[in-house]
C-alpha cells in the first residue's frame, strides 16, 4: 500500500495526541508486579503497548512481541522472575536485534534463559523463579531498555539491585523516567552515585494513575508548524505535561530554535494540560545537537533542517541504527531522493552542509517497517507540495491515527495500491 500526501490549505486545527508508550509499557511492567493493582488508566493504544498487554495475560506458551523492542526487552526481565515457562519471540529484524547484554545480566541475578537461534539474540526460552539479585554491572552506553527492565523487576528481587553502570551513560532522561515511575507507585530507587543507582526489596503499591500524552508523537506537529510559512498558524495538542519527566519533551526546546513557541493550558486539576504551539519567525542559520539523550527525535530534525535549508550536523546517534532499522543508512537513502546529500561519521554522526543532487521524478519514501520514518517524511509534503509513502500503515506501532489527525489538520491523503 502507498499513500499520496498533499499540502494542507489550512494547517491549524486541535489534536489529542496518543498516551505515552514509554510511560504505558513501564506502568504495565509495573501493574503486573503489583499484588491487586488497579490497571494504569488512558494506556495507548499502538502496536508496542497492545503486545505487552497480551504477553503480561499468560494466554499463551509463546509470547510474539513482533517489531516492539521495549516490549522484549521488558518482557525478558519480567518473565524471568515470574514463576512459568515462556518462549517470547518477534519479528525477522527483532530476532536480528541484539539482547545478549540484557540476558547477561539477568543470568547473572540467576535467571534460567535459554537461546532458542543465533547466540546473543531473539527468540529466547525463560523458565521464570525467584531471583535473589544483588550487585551488577553493566555499561552505561547500550540501550536504556536494558538498564530500565532490570529496574522494573529490582523491588521484587529478594536483595534488591545495586546497579552500577560503566562508561559514558546515555539516554539517562528514559533512566530516570523508569526511577519515576517506580517513585510513583511507592518504590524508594535512586542515584546513590553519578553511576550508581540502588533498589532495596520492597513492594510496589496500589494507585490510581493516568498515562500523559506522547512527547515523541508531539515532535511531528512541530515539525509541521516549522515548515509553514504563515507566521502565527498553531496547534494545540492534548494532554502533554508542562514539566514531564519524558526525555522528548525537549523537543519543545529544540523546536524553538526553528521558531515554534510552546504555552500551555491548564484544563483543571483533575485533567491533563494542553500545549498551545504557534509559529514565529527562525533566523537559525546552522543546527548543531546531541541526541544521546533523544535519539527518537532525531529523524525528524533530520528530514525538516535540509528542507527548511538549515546545514546541520548531529551527535549521539549511534543507537539509531540498531533500531527497527538502520535509521542512519534510511534517512541518508530517503533524502538522497528528494535531493539531498547526508554525511554519516563513526556510526554516530550525521551531518547535512547544503549539498545537493538531482531529486528522483516522484520520489516514494520506503518506510523499512519503521514508524518514525513515515511520521517525519509526511510532513515534507507542505514543501514539496506532494510526498509518496510506501506501507504508512507502520504508524500503528507508536501513533495509529496519525494518520486520521493528518487530515483532520487538512492534509489530502490518497491511498493507492
């Protein structure tokens, strides 16, 4: 399937946003290690959220988590100290993501996994018992999921987790999101060092809680507002949190650099607030930034600095290309076709300094089965006036009405078989 997107006439409109998957897969992690919790309220409804929701039922011997990578590696964690006996699985390019850090670890707190193919990857067979845990190390410079899963389970390990992390630590905002969340329903974890962060036993306590809006999902209405050339067109997007712990609510900041201002609006105590954005003038000539700490932000800032005509050079992008795809080598083959030339250094840098080559006549963006590559790419279309997406319907793992809240904002989509 391929969808045709056009330029909007009117771009402006108000968008509810989906609940936050970061926040909805920890708080799941969490209910089901709560003795009678009460289900988080207003979870999302995408792709990642939906197979947790039905690993965590017990439904079945074989748990398929598909394309979700928070969900393996949460998963993992929380069937190996769950009493029963699980095969969890996924997709061709999760049984080509790597884990072995992660099992590792829980090997090293006792935990009886098994790998089913290739050594250090998916599909893994966990017996699950009671673990005693205890003091681990692991380096602070992998994914952020593996440090987050064996937070999630250290209150019900029976001497709790002293975890040290080594090396440079990044995507620490994800870290200290989890350290929140578990804050949130009683649990006393913290940083007892600059690296060092300690979990004693303890339960985790009932509450009501409701999941906030998606900061990541917010970052392609910016990226719309950015390439607009009306001065005071606005958004307003529902239920994001002034002061949220979610490291991609710097992209309110980031976006303000391009001219995009962010107020927000309080709709009572018992509701969640609104960000109001609206769109002002940039006189930003050149774009520097790490994104160490937000490395899903990145290839929205990748696809609209070349269109906005903004040289850029970014850091702290090498956990892009083990994600749903190689996102650096994706982003660099997209724009080569709407004219682009991108730079990739060390595996970890991307870099645009205005070179330019001949566009392809009717360029289709290929998606990869990667979400974000769709997501960044329509917007493109108030530029360009048309865009092609092939296979949009990979939305559904992060923002399954994105495309519905593209219309509803005026965008023409054609969808073409």
């Amino acid at each position: 399937m391929q969808y045709v997107i056009t330029c909007p006439k009117l771009v402006g409109t108000c968008i509810t946003l989906p609940a936050s998957k970061s926040i909805s897969n920890r708080a799941l992690i969490i209910h089901a290690l709560t003795e009678g919790g009460r289900m988080p309220e207003n979870l999302s409804d995408c792709d990642d959220t939906e197979v947790i929701i039905r690993g965590l039922a017990g439904q079945s011997d074989i748990i398929d988590i598909k394309a979700a990578g928070t969900a393996m590696r949460f998963m993992t964690a929380y069937l190996s100290v769950t009493e029963g006996e699980h095969t969890i699985t996924g997709t061709e390019r999760m049984k080509h993501r790597p884990i072995a850090i992660l099992v590792d670890a829980l090997r090293y707190l006792g935990a009886d996994i098994k790998y089913i193919g290739e050594e250090g990857y998916p599909p893994l067979h966990i017996c699950g018992r009671q673990l005693e845990g205890g003091r681990l190390e692991i380096p602070g410079n992998v994914s952020s999921q593996y440090i987050s899963a064996l937070l999630l389970i250290a209150p019900v390990l029976t001497k709790g987790l002293e975890l040290q992390l080594t090396g440079n630590i990044i995507s620490r905002p994800y870290i200290d999101l989890t350290l929140h969340l578990m804050h949130e329903f009683g649990v006393s974890a913290e940083w007892t060092d600059i690296d060092t962060i300690c979990v004693k036993p303890q339960p985790y306590q009932q509450r009501k809680y409701t999941i906030e809006s998606d900061w990541s999902a917010a970052s392609y209405w910016y990226e719309i507002l950015a390439l607009t050339e009306e001065l005071g067109s606005k958004f307003n997007l529902q239920g994001l949190k002034d002061g949220s712990r979610q490291g991609d609510s710097a992209v309110r900041y980031i976006f303000s650099l391009l001219g995009i201002k962010t107020g927000f609006v309080d709709n009572g105590s018992d509701k969640l607030s609104e960000a109001a954005l609206t769109r002002h003038s940039c006189m930003l000539n050149r774009m520097d930034y790490d994104f160490t700490n937000q490395p899903d932000l990145a290839q929205t800032l990748i696809a609209v600095c070349p269109i906005l005509g903004i040289p850029f050079h970014f850091t702290g992008l090498r956990t892009l290309k083990i994600k749903e795809t190689d996102r650096i080598e994706a982003m660099k083959t997209e724009m080569e076709k709407l004219g682009y030339i991108l730079h990739e250094t060390d595996g970890s840098e991307l870099s645009w300094d205005g070179e330019r080559c001949e566009p392809m006549k009717q360029p289709v963006i290929d998606t990869y089965e990667d979400h974000r590559m769709a997501m960044s790419f329509a917007p493109l279309a108030i530029k360009l006036g048309e865009i092609r997406i092939n296979n949009p319907e990979v939305v559904s793992k992060s923002y399954p009405h994105y495309w519905d809240d593209l219309r509803k904002a005026g965008f023409h989509i054609e969808q073409r078989d």
